[in-house]
C-alpha cells in the first residue's frame, strides 16, 4: 500500500509541474518591478523599469514625446542665444539702446520655455522619490515665468507706466516669485516638517497650481482686451507701422493664451475625472501631463516665441539711426556746382520782403520745393477765404444728413 501511494504522488508531481512552471513564469512577468533584469523591447538588458518609457517600443508614446520635447528644447535654446548674441551685438554698435528690458523678458521667457520641455523627462520616467519633488517645484514653477512673461507683456501693450522698458521684466519677476515662494513652502512643510513621503494626490497636483491659473485667467482677459482694443484701431483709424506691428503682437498673445487655457482646462480634467471615469487613473496620469507639457511648450514657442523674436529683431532695424542729409531744404542750389557761398536762409524765398526783392535782387527769387505756391504778402484782406459751408433752413432735422 504505501509503494502504491508513492507511485500515486509522483504521478501527480509529473503531470502538475508544466502547470506550477507556467503560472510562476506569468507572474514574474506580470511583475517587472520585482526582477530588474526583465528584457523590454527596445531597451538594454539591465535597464530598470523605472526608465522603460523612454525606450519601449510596446508604449510609443513616451518615444514621441521624448522625440518632441527634445526638439522643441533644441529649438528654444537657440532662440535664447540668439537673442542674447544679437543684443549684445546692437548694444556694441549703439551707445544706448532701449531694448534691455524687452530682450531680458523675452530670454526668460525662453528659458521657460525649455525648462517645461525638459520638465517633460520628468513625467515619462516613473514616480520615484527623485523624480516627486522636481515635478511638484518645476511644473508651476515654469509655467508661472511663461504666463508671467505674457503678462508683463501685455501691460506693456496696454501702455502701463510700470511695464515699460525694464519695468516688463520687474512686473515678470515679481509675479514669478510668488509661485517659488508657494512651491517651497509645500515641499517643506510635507517633506522637512511632516517627514512624509513624496506622495500628492491629483487634487493636490492641481490645488497647488491655483495661483499659476490666476496668471492664466488675468493674462488672458488682458490678450483679449487688448485684442479688441487693436482690432477696433485698425477697422476705424489709420494705423501706421509700429501701430500694425503692436496690433498683431495682441492677436498673437491672444490666439497663444487661448490655447494654453484650452490644454490647461484639458488636462486637469483628464487628470482629476476623465482618468477615474475611462477607469485609467494610474495608467493614464504621466502621459496626459507629459502630452501637456509638450503641446503648450509648443504653442508658447511657435506662438510668441518665434513671433516675438521676428518683432524685436524687425523693430529694431527700423529704429536704427540713418544720417539725414539736410542738403537741398533751404535751396534746390544747395547741391549746385558754384555755388559754394554760405547759407543765410534768405535764399529761400519765403523769408524776403518785398522791398527786398525790388531793391537788391533783380533775378526771379529761387523758391523751395516745400513752399506753399504764394507768400503771406499776396493774400488780399478784402477778399474771403472761408470754406462754403452747407446751408439749410430745416431746423429739425439732424446735421449730419447734410
């Protein structure tokens, strides 16, 4: 009997181990976390799962965004020395020159630019104790600098006195500093104070970025203000070169302010309901963040940066100091082979009486070819020179009908 039982057991033993093998292979694989060394198509050997977006071909969308944000901080910080070699080069040749303020906003404004391209690595590598706190900091951070930027920009157009000059990057920087001084005190009081782990909610997430959707809101009531502002100018006034440059510039600021109000407003639902809902909220997070800050560093850069860079460079070849030749105002001789003798101004002929034109001067009097076609002497007082103005006898009815 107990030879019997034996033979039993083995038998059992040999017809379960495919199974046992089979259900521990899928749980090790269902688990990367736990074997640092699972292979991920695309990626090395001993990659850590923490980094498997980057590289996964299975997840494209980290590559693309990866992709995106590479170029797009690529881009940015090639507009930002070029902005600064171009200045320092328009300062070199003019002693002074009043585009200090505006270049100074428009490098930070680059250099947030970048910073929320860079910041997207942040939200494609996983959650981790490194990666917690620089996104809590940065994201409000840097978008705090871009909208504060907008609206000193804004100030600048609407014609505030505090917003001119050096004033735009003073008005920048002050709000900017508000939203370091919330951050850092978030990160102290949860993680110095509390001694608690690095871990926020999406509400939090969000709660945090209060006062950065205040710089949003008022940024974009101004745009578009602003906006209406320059259009009715246009409709109804002639406005000149600089007036048509400073009525794009508002339609531009309009039209980047609108979108990045429309990706805020898309986002932060996704995160806080959207996600719950589709039942995707841990799996979806990181990459509705990440396409955020790839598509509205987009929009700041090809909406206001590119645009804002072609107006600064443009404006200033305009206001360049160009010699004036003064030659030929006074006289149409003063160019005139012979005549080399000093001016006295009575050769313009508008600047003679007529006594002395009857006793020292027998030759017709050169006139200037800006002089009206007669003199003050030849008005006559008994005549009238008055406009006719329409005349009617209908008291009732309006003016203007006339």
């Amino acid at each position: 009997m107990a030879a019997r039982h034996l033979v039993f057991q083995l038998l059992f033993l040999v017809t379960q181990m495919p199974y046992m093998c089979l259900s521990q292979s899928n749980s090790t694989s269902t688990n990367p976390a736990s074997n640092k060394t699972v292979k991920i198509r695309g990626c090395g050997a001993g990659l850590d799962p923490v980094y498997r977006y980057l590289c996964d071909r299975r997840a494209a969308w980290g590559i693309v965004l990866e992709t995106l944000a590479t170029s797009g901080f690529l881009l940015s910080i090639g507009l930002l020395l070029g902005v600064i070699i171009w200045s320092l080069c328009m300062c070199a040749k003019r002693q002074s020159s009043n585009i200090g303020g505006t270049v100074a906003c428009m490098s930070m404004f680059l250099l947030s630019t970048a910073g929320i391209f860079g910041l997207t690595f942040a939200f494609i590598i996983q959650l981790t104790p490194q990666t917690c706190p620089t996104r809590l900091f940065l994201f409000g951070v840097l978008f705090a600098l871009a909208f504060s930027c907008l609206l000193a920009r804004c100030l600048a157009l609407h014609g505030f006195a505090a917003a001119r000059g050096w004033g735009e990057t003073g008005v920048a920087l002050g709000l900017f500093t508000v939203q370091i001084i919330i951050a850092t005190q978030w990160l102290i009081i949860v993680l110095v104070r509390d001694g608690k782990p690095c871990q926020y909610s999406q509400e939090e997430f969000v709660m945090l970025l209060i006062y950065v959707l205040c710089l949003l809101a008022i940024s974009l009531l101004m745009s578009l203000n602003l906006m209406c502002k320059s259009c009715i100018t246009y409709s109804y006034s002639y406005s000149g070169p600089s007036n048509q440059s400073g009525n794009i510039q508002a339609m531009l600021l309009a039209f980047t302010l609108i979108l990045s109000a429309s990706i805020w407003v898309v986002w932060i639902v996704m995160l806080t309901r959207g996600n719950v809902k589709l039942g995707k909220r841990p799996l979806w997070d990181d990459p509705v963040l990440s396409i955020a800050l790839v598509s509205n560093g987009w929009v700041f850069l090809m909406g206001h940066g590119l645009s804002q860079v072609a107006f600064l460079c443009k404006g200033e070849a305009r206001a360049r100091d160009v010699p004036l030749s003064f030659a030929g105002w006074t006289s149409p001789s003063a160019d005139t082979p012979g005549h080399n003798s000093p001016k006295e101004g009575k050769e313009n002929g508008s600047f003679e009486t007529e006594g002395d034109r009857r006793g020292r001067r027998t030759e017709p009097a050169l006139r200037s070819p800006y002089e009206s076609g007669f003199s003050m002497t030849e008005i006559d007082p008994d005549k009238d020179y008055t406009i006719p103005r329409p005349k009617t006898t209908n008291y009732e009815e309006s003016y203007d009908e006339y």
